[in-house]
C-alpha cells in the first residue's frame, strides 16, 4: 500500500533538516590522486605504511588464505527483497514489531492506521535500535530503544510525505513510540514473544521523568521556568545505541536529540546558549522541522524554554529490574550525539566507557571511573566521578586519550558536560567519519569503532572553502579517516598500551575499509584485502563482539545496489573474524530497513537482531511497515554467539 521509498534514517534526517554544501568535484580529484599512487602508496603517504591496513589484510597476502575459517556458516548473496534471509541452517521468526501490545489494555495495532494517541505508552515503540538482554530471576527481560518515528507511518497517513504532527494528539503519540521498552519476553512453542502484563514491562517515552547527576546535573544552563531544579528532566530522545553495566543496568545513548526543537517566532539567545545551537544543530527556524513538536509543546519551542536543548544529548541508566525506578542521565559521560556505550572493566577495576559522537568530523571518547567496581558493593559513583577524554590519531598508528579537564579546555567542569564538542576542540581531539557503534573485544585487549561514511571528508563547500565540522575544523583527510568523500565507511581498531582501557596510550589500525572492487579497480575505494565479491557492503553502523571474539557488523547505508553501491544490496548483518580479518555476509534485511541492535538469549541459542525502518511488504505484504526484532536460531538450537 506504500511506495518502496526507503524510510529515512535519524542521521539523514538531521542531514536533511540541517543540510551542508554539496561535496565538490575537488574529492574526486583526490580520489583520483590516491588511486594513481595506488592503495599502498596512499596509505604510506600517512606514516607507517602496511600495517596501517591491519596485519595479513592487505591485498596479496596469504596470511588469510592460510587461515582456516573459524565461521560456522555459509556466506549468503545480497537480497533486494522485502525479506529477511539467513544462512543455510539457520532460521529466522518475527519477536516483536511495533504496536505489539506490553500490556492487556493496551490498543490492538490496525494494519491500515497502527495505534492510536490513546494507549500508544502501552505498546512496543517504533524503530526499534540497541537493546540488551538481562536476565532478572530466571526471567528474560529486553530493554530496547525506539530510535525516532517514520511520522507517516506512525501518524497512520502512508500517503502523505514528510508528514509531521498537526495536533497535540499526534505530538502525544510520535513522544510516546519513542524512548525505551523494557519487556519480559519468553520462548514458547511458536518462538519468541513479549510476555504481556509482565511487570518487567515499561515503556519511557518522550515525557517520563528522569533525574540528572555529574556536573551539569542543577547548573544554570540546565533550569527551565517548569524545572528550577535543572534536574527535573522529562524524557529521553533519540535513543540509538546501546550498553550495559557489570552490575546490570541499561544505558540507552541520545542522538539527534537536536532534531526535536523548534521556534515559534524570531528571537535572540545568549551567546553561549547561541554558540552550542550551532555546534549541536539546535534549530532556531520557525518551522515545522522533523516532528513539530514544538507547535504544540511549549517545551520543545526554543523560544519560550531555550535551555530544554541542554537537558538531552546525555548517557541514560535504566534499571531494567524495577518498572518504577527513575532513569538517570550521566552528564558527566558527555553531552554530544551519542551512539552507543560499551563498558569494559578494567584490570584495575575501574570502568571504561566507550563512545562515539555520530556527525561528520566528531569525535570519539572514553570515560574512566575514579572508583572501581565491586560485584554487589555500591556503584553509584562510577558514571559520575572519573574523567571524560576524547581521542586523538597519530598518523604512525599511535594515538592517545586527552583528558577533557578544566585546566586543559578553559572550561568549567559543567560546561565540558554540557559543551563536550567545544572542549574536544579545544584539547585537538581527531575529526572522524562519523563514529558510529563502538565494541570492546572480550577475548583480546581491543575495542573498535564504525566510521560509518563522511561525504565531506576532504571535500569543498560552494563558496571554495574545505568542509568542517560544525566547530570550524577543516576535514582535511588523516591517516584513521584516510578517503576523501567516504561514501563507504571504515571500521577502526585500537590496542590500549598494557592492555589495559584505562590507558591513555594507544596503537591502532583499520581492521577493514569497505568498498567496491567491482566499480574501483584499486585504489582506497576498492576497500581493504578483506573485502571482495561475495561480502560487499557500506555504511558499518551497529557493532557487537560475542563471547567467542566474532565481530558482528550491522549497515546503514546505500541500499540502492546501483552506481557506486552496485553488487551491496539491502543493508545486512556480517561476521567479522578479529584475527584473520575474514568477513562473512550473515544476514541481510528486507529493502528499505536498516539493521541495528543485537543481543542475545541467555543460553546464547538466539540471536536477537533489530530490523529499523524497513520499506513497504515487511513483515507483512499488507499493511503498514513495521520495524521489528527477529530471533535467529540455528536449526539444530546450537549456540550461536
Ligand atoms: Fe542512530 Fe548514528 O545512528
Ligand atoms: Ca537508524
Ligand atoms: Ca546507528
Ligand atoms: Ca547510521
């Protein structure tokens, strides 16, 4: 009933809503330079040269050849279907799409229109992205987050394009499938399926109470004319990735929190509030934007609450062990456009958090704990006091972590919460293709994180000038980010010295640069050795390890299989092996969807894995498209992961 028209992602829609010049033909120039000097060449024009391209993985070596291949499937072929397909000797089932019901009294989703404003909290909510399994007492409970709305899909009008809410009651219903679901979900005779009335089941929405701590937590910037507090924040936006806690928590990462505000008339701001609008892409246009929610919700309306903007971009913990507990957002983790969190704990004991900050030329950061973490003992201070540092690529493969202090940003320590962009820019933190999904290996002292595409990198705005990032800093081409107008993504690795997270040293290298040696003879855009025929894809996004070391990659990307994205199809999960590079295609999702978020059963027999924004004909022919979670399983219920 809907057009095959691919659902726009939460980054293409802060593109769209905050569009950049066009990439000019001086990349291509670029490109070109490189692929003369050949792929080699161009690297070595960076420093040290081969092992730049990770150990075994460059074209010509037998290193991989000589491997045996630890997968236990057969790579599968693209699909440009409206299916999801998995490898012989696997199988695939629906667990949960949007609308399903967490509670008895909860609407029954109607096929033509989904669900009404009324009831909408009761329901599993839209785009479903991260999520992290936690077993609670023998129960299985699914905390997953709802990334943002396809507003036509969601507001039951297929028809109508770039529809936004035209009523209180459409901005109640868009607020309310966004956020996290907690759900208890069981394996039944027919599979997988949401225990209803569990009282594991919540939904946070747009609007649940959530407390603040860390430095920003009371600060100025943070009090609104309803929350003198500044503390008293309602709900969480634009939850993307993903992360979990040793002592068993969920962290669920706000993204294009920025995307949600508006103006209802012309005004002027003061200069700090003015200078972090433009850096996190506030808009102060009076118009519709993504979801007018400001035209009916005075607290999305710049004009009238200019500090609620403050309030999102931060790290939230859930207790997925008590429906009535109060979130908390760790403003001392960052305030930027989170992707995911991923925790190790270190040898000392203290806890590494990850994270990337997803827009073209940020950054990437780390948070280590001043205490350390204790199983059973108090961890209330362990994502509230510690240090912030944000990352910096040496062109020799080395690089460190810089601590984003008071003394090194001129910054007051609320303001390095609140402000994270401008203190990275200030210590000369790395620009980066966009860091997606970070993963810590938990079989070796290595963490790696999705640079999922840059257009503008080493790209030139209309008027002449190179492209920047949103702070002024030119993306000019370095040795992690080496492509201008990366179209295909990269994934990078890191060792930390020691092996220890807590370092601030480290070495790192690409464990895999995506491209097309169909379209690309050589040269960078070709992609690293580790890429060929049978396993071509773009845009790596979503990233998890399993408890074997298997790196599995998931895709937001051109799922056009035309031009520079010929012989990719629909976007897909693969399977990365960590020490011989091997990737091997594992899954590919129905045309138009993106695939994002993965977790496990506790008894590692299914695999979880999120199916966002997929186009018209899933997961039924008829009816409105639903984003979804499917449960993998091998056919002999082996453990997979
Ligand atoms: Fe929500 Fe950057 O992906
Ligand atoms: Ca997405
Ligand atoms: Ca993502
Ligand atoms: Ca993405």
């Amino acid at each position: 009933m809907t057009n095959q028209k691919p659902k726009l992602s939460a980054d293409e829609w802060d593109e769209l809503n905050f569009p950049r010049p066009d990439v000019q033909e001086f990349d291509r120039v670029v490109e070109r330079a490189i692929s003369r000097r050949g792929f080699l060449g161009g690297v070595l024009a960076f420093g040290s040269g081969a092992a730049v391209m990770g150990t075994g993985l460059l074209k010509g070596s037998t290193a991989m050849a000589q491997q045996a291949s630890r997968f236990a499937f057969e790579q599968i072929a693209i699909a440009t279907d409206s299916t999801v397909h998995v490898p012989a000797g696997y199988n695939w089932k629906i667990m949960a799409s949007w609308g399903d019901a967490l509670f008895s009294d909860a609407p029954a989703f109607d096929p033509a229109t989904g669900i009404p404003a009324a009831g909408s909290d009761r329901v599993f909510g839209e785009n479903t992205d991260g999520m992290e399994l936690f077993n609670i007492g023998g129960k299985e409970v699914l905390a997953v987050n709802s990334e943002y709305t396809n507003n036509e899909i969601n507001l039951g009008t297929p028809d109508v394009e770039d529809a936004v809410a035209t009523s209180a009651e459409d901005v109640t219903r868009l607020q309310n499938f966004q956020g996290v679901t907690v759900m208890e979900i069981a394996e039944g005779a027919d599979g997988w399926a949401i225990v209803k009335d569990s009282p594991f089941n919540r939904r946070i929405t747009n609007n649940t109470p959530i407390t603040a701590d860390g430095p920003a937590a009371g600060h100025d910037l943070l009090k609104t004319e309803a929350d003198p507090t500044g503390m008293a924040i309602l709900g969480t936006l634009n939850n993307c990735g993903s992360g979990r806690t040793p002592w068993g928590t969920y962290l669920t990462c706000e993204e294009n929190f920025n995307g949600y505000f508006g103006a209802t008339a012309e005004a002027t701001f003061d200069d700090a509030v003015a200078a972090g609008y433009k850096r996190y892409g506030v808009s102060t246009k009076v118009d519709p934007g993504n979801y007018n929610y400001h035209g009916f919700d005075a607290r999305f309306d710049v004009t009238k609450n200019p500090n609620e903007p403050h309030r999102h971009g931060y790290i939230v913990e859930i207790n997925p062990a008590d429906a009535t507990s109060t979130p908390v957002k760790h403003t001392a983790l960052g305030r930027f456009k989170h992707e995911n969190a991923a925790c190790v704990v270190a040898p000392s004991g203290q806890i590494v958090v990850y994270m990337g900050d997803d827009e073209r030329g940020e950054f990437m950061y780390k948070w280590v704990s001043r205490d350390i973490y204790v199983p059973g003992g108090d961890t209330s201070t362990l994502l509230v006091e510690g240090q912030l540092f944000a990352a910096t690529f040496k062109d020799d493969q080395t690089g460190a972590w810089v601590a984003l202090t008071p003394e090194a940003t001129g910054m007051s320590a609320a303001e390095i919460a609140i402000f994270t962009r401008t203190a990275a820019s200030k210590v000369g933190a790395t620009t980066m293709d966009r860091p997606e999904w970070v993963a810590v290996n938990p079989v070796s002292p290595e963490a790696y994180c999705c640079l999922t595409n840059n257009a503008r990198r080493g790209a030139m705005k209309d008027d002449g000038t190179p492209q920047t990032n949103a702070g002024g800093e030119v993306l000019a081409l370095n040795a992690p980010n080496p492509r201008a107008t990366n179209e295909y993504g990269q994934i990078v690795r890191w060792r930390p010295e020691g092996g220890n997270h807590v370092s601030a040293a480290f070495t790192w290298d690409l464990y895999v640069m995506a491209g097309n040696p169909a379209v690309h003879k050589d040269g960078p855009y070709a992609g690293t050795a580790n890429i060929n025929a049978g396993n071509l894809f773009n845009s790596p996004d979503g990233m998890m390890i399993d408890s074997t070391g298997i790196i599995w990659i998931q895709t937001d990307g051109d799922d056009s299989n035309e031009g520079e994205f010929a012989g990719m199809g629909n976007n897909q999960m693969l399977a990365g092996d960590s020490v011989s590079g091997e990737i091997r295609r594992f899954l590919t999702g129905p045309i138009g969807s993106e695939v994002t978020g993965l977790t496990w059963s506790s008894d590692k027999r299914t695999m979880f894995v999120g199916i966002q924004h997929p186009g018209a004909g899933f997961p039924a022919a008829d009816g409105l498209p639903r984003s979804s979670i499917v449960a993998v399983k091998r056919d002999d219920a082996a453990m997979i992961g």
